[in-house]
C-alpha cells in the first residue's frame, strides 16, 4: 500500500459538465485539498506502455504511480483531498484501477443534457483550435473515422455524451452512498446549494460558500485568431496561467478575450436526440431517476 495520502474522494466526469467548476469550487474550502493539476488522468491513462497512449492524449497527466503520490504531497492535515479528471468517466479501464488503489474513496459524478454536452465539447474543439470544421454536425459525421485514428477524448462529441456504461462501472465498484451524482442543470441553476451538498458529501463544513458567481471553463470561442493560437496550440499560456493564478481570476481573463457561441438550434438538436435515447433510458433505470428533459426537444 503507497505510504502517500492520496485521494478521499475523486470527480470521475463527465467532460463539459461543469467539472472545473466543482474543482475550483472545492479547491477554494479551506479545509479541502484538491491536486494542483486537475486531469490527472492517472486511473485513466497512467501505467500505459507508450504505444498505447492515445495520440492526443493530455502530455502532463500523471503517468506512474509515483507522479500521482507526488500531487498530493503538500495535503497536509486537509479534512478532504480530492482531484477530479473527467475521462475517467469515459475508459474503461478508470473504475477498476481506481477501486484497487483507493477502495474506500467517494466518487461524485456531474452529468448534463448529452446534446448540449456535445455541443459544448465541439466549442471547446473550436476554442483551442482543434476543431477545423465550422459546423456541429458536420464534425459529428467525421467522429467515427476521427475514432479509428485518434482514442483521445479530443473529438469524442457524441461518444463522450454516452454515460451508462461508465458510470455503471463506477456503481458496480462504490456504494452508492459512496457516490454522488449531480445534474449539471443544478449546478448551473443554483451552484451555491449545489456546492452546499457536495462539501457535506466529502466531508467538510457545508456552510463556506465559493466565488460562485464565476463559471469556469465556459462554452467559449476566441475573439480573434491571435486568441486562439495563444490559448490553443500548444498550451504554454494558458498552463501558465492555470498554474500561476487562481482558477477565477483565469476565468476572468478568459471571459474577457473570448464570446460566447451561438445556441444550438433546435433543428440540430431534434437530429441528434436519436444518438442518445437508448443511453439516456438505461440512465434512467440505473440511477432512479426521471431524465425525460435529455429526450425532449
């Protein structure tokens, strides 16, 4: 067993449903260590012999055992230490490997609308430059070729939007009164009583309230090419300024030099709901709940 203090609870996704949010949120409690480097991606890619690295995988993720111990050295006395890396979520092989090292951890899982989870990642694409196509759909008809070449999460717009599988695995592997699962729509409407449940969940004072009136990570796209190629490719800034300043004052900035792009429109949305229907109704029985809003237009 590694001597380390290593994670009491980790957020395992999905991706653009609010998971930097829930860090950064988290990251400001004063009784709550999160890992100076979010995405890890430890469970979900460390340990990987070379040739099976996804091309385009994160190139700082925790790739030894050893590399994650050492995000967690200065824990210290913290009531909670967490990290959260949303492709967990996404390769199978995250559930077990983070059972076998951390049995005993809380999971918190955020899931939102697949449709507009898709959307947001195609303008995450476009933002960082990835992304050269300039419609939606179009993007979603090249995901599967774009899959054979490339197992990163880089173009994953439906795949990525289709939880069931993953999170059952994650259900098969914690009890779930070891594991939260939030809307993103909640956390959108009302992020001050969300955070409120999740600070009780990992075990701290449920009364701090975060700078909530920030949302990181937005649905952004660059006000000019210039932006786009200093956030983008190949990431100097914007890790700098992740790492050197605290995540709203990053935001600030971002919100600053970057738009918001357009809503998808409800033509797209009724052509993409078919993708997901039978994923949404297995969610539906796997987690009790009513997610009949996922399925409407």
């Amino acid at each position: 067993m590694p001597s380390a203090r290593l994670p009491d609870f980790v957020i395992v996704g999905a991706a653009r449903c609010g998971t930097t949010s829930l860090y950064a949120y988290l990251r400001e409690h004063p009784e709550v260590f999160m890992s100076p480097e979010k995405e890890t991606d430890y469970f979900s890619l460390g340990d990987l012999p070379p040739e099976d690295v996804p091309r385009n995988a994160s190139a700082y993720r925790a790739r030894t055992l050893a590399d994650y111990e050492r995000l967690f050295a200065g824990a210290g006395s913290a009531r909670a230490v967490g990290e959260a890396s949303p492709t967990y979520l996404f390769y199978p092989r995250s559930a077990e490997r983070m059972q076998r090292l951390l049995p005993e951890a809380k999971v918190v899982c955020i899931l939102r609308d697949p449709v507009e989870r898709a959307y947001s990642h195609f303008a995450l694409a476009r933002k960082m430059g990835f992304e050269a196509e300039e419609d939606f759909e179009a993007a979603v008809a090249l995901e599967r070729e774009r899959w054979a070449g490339d197992r990163s999460m880089r173009f994953t717009y439906t795949r990525a939007s289709l939880y069931h599988d993953g999170l059952r695995a994650f259900l098969a592997r914690y009890p779930r009164e070891r594991t939260l699962v939030l809307p993103f729509e909640e956390l959108a409407a009302d992020p001050a009583s969300t955070m409120r449940t999740v600070y009780a969940f990992v075990g701290v004072d449920p009364s701090f309230t975060p700078h909530v009136s920030v949302v990181h990570n937005r649905s952004m796209l660059p006000k000019s090419g210039l932006v786009r190629e200093a956030f983008g490719r190949p990431f100097r800034l914007r890790r700098f300024l992740q790492r050197n300043l605290p995540p709203r004052l990053v935001t600030r900035l971002g919100n600053l030099i970057m738009r918001r792009p357009p809503r998808i429109p409800p033509d797209t949305r009724a052509r993409m709901l078919p993708l997901f229907v039978d994923d949404v109704r297995r969610l539906e029985e796997l987690l009790g709940r009513d997610l009949s809003a996922w399925r409407s237009i």
